[in-house]
C-alpha cells in the first residue's frame, strides 16, 4: 500500500477533509476513502491530477501507482526477483532502439 499509505500523508499534511479530495476527483468520498485504504485502484488520470493538487514533482507518486500494480501482480511469485530483472532489461534494450 504505498501509494495509499503516500496520499494519506499528504492528505494529512494538508489537513483536506477527504471529502475535499474526492470533490475535486469528481468521485464520492466512499471511493476516495477505498483508494486511500487501498482497497481500490485510482486510476491513472486521478494520480497525476494528486501530483498537481498535494504540489507532489512529476510522476513522484505515479511511480509509486505503478510500482504497486507491479507488486500486486507479482508478490506471491516464487521467481518475482527475476521476472523484474527480465522487465529490466527487456526496457533497457527497448530504450536503445529508439
């Protein structure tokens, strides 16, 4: 849960009822509330519309919102060590062509 455990906080630090932060989302607050405790994924769009709104540097916390849908997907493998170094390298050659 790090990106939930990191809008906390900074929802937190604001001091945002997040009622404010759901407006904003144009979500209810009952979801807000899920993707704070994660228990539910924000999307995209609503991640970096959080960087603009907690003042977060580009893609601080959707790296974080990638990194966990990395984890969730690959936690309970036996090889997830590997599966990333494969991912790894697979980008740095991807990056080389281009």
């Amino acid at each position: 849960m790090m990106f939930a455990n990191k809008i906390k906080f900074l929802r937190e630090q604001k001091q945002m009822p997040q009622r404010q932060i759901a407006a904003v989302l144009e979500i209810d607050t009952a979801t807000y509330c899920k993707i704070e405790r994660g228990e539910r994924r924000a999307r995209k769009e609503q991640v970096i519309f959080l960087e603009g709104l907690f003042g977060i540097e580009k893609d601080g916390l959707l790296n974080l919102w990638l990194a966990e849908q990395i984890y969730s997907v690959i936690k309970d493998e036996d090889n997830a060590e590997k599966v990333l170094d494969i991912v790894h390298e697979n980008i740095i050659e991807y990056k080389s062509v281009i």
